[in-house]
C-alpha cells in the first residue's frame, strides 16, 4: 500500500480486474442471457489514478529536485527527492473512456475491403 491509499482503494484496484469476468449471469446489450458483458459491469472509466506528487508545499509536480551544493567541488548539482511526497490520487478525467477489459468487438474488419477496386 503507498502513502494515502487506503486498505478498500487497494483492494478495489487488486479486484476490479478479476470481478469484471466474474458474475453468476451474463447479459449483452439487449438484456439477454449469454451476452459478453457480465450483469452490472462498467463499460466507461470516469476516473483514473494520478501519476504526480505533491510535496511539502503542496506543489505538484511528478519529480521534485533540489539543489544541493558539492562541499568538494563547490559545483550545484540537482538531487531528487523521495521522501515526503504524497501521491496525488484519482483524477477526474475530461470525457468517459471505455474500459480497457471490455471484451467486446467494437469494429469488425473482417468484411472491410482494403483495397478497393477502381471504377473506370
């Protein structure tokens, strides 16, 4: 578990995967039995896990460097820091994607001419 997840985030990303095929009855678009889609799963993804930190400042960035200066050499070099920082969570995002586990054929290219013969 990282900083600032809780026991049921964690949870919730270990299962989401393993529940999508999981479920007593099936169901398509129509409704019926047999379908692809499992009964009650999420075809869009709303959220999705943020991937910057914030830091002590409460700046959010996704790397955090600070200058520190070489008591050798006199010269400033970058170091990043790794502690202190608090992950920034689920972001909202713009539009509703599809769900990366759905298992349903969105466009059938089977019948799709490719190379379309001229009209002369």
């Amino acid at each position: 578990m990282t900083m600032g997840q809780t026991g049921s985030s964690v949870s919730k990303l270990i299962t989401q995967p393993i529940s999508w095929f999981r479920g007593s009855r099936q169901v398509d678009g129509s409704g019926e039995p047999g379908g692809l889609i499992p009964k009650g799963a999420a075809i869009f993804v709303f959220k999705r896990k943020g991937s910057m930190f914030f830091d002590e400042d409460g700046d959010l960035a996704h790397e955090f460097y600070c200058e520190v200066t070489d008591r050798r050499t006199n010269k400033v070099v970058m170091r990043r820091i790794l502690s202190n920082l608090v992950p920034q969570g689920e972001v909202e995002l713009p539009y509703p994607r599809l769900h990366g586990d759905l298992p349903v054929i969105m466009f059938d290219t089977s019948n799709l001419q490719l190379h379309p013969s001229s009209h002369v």
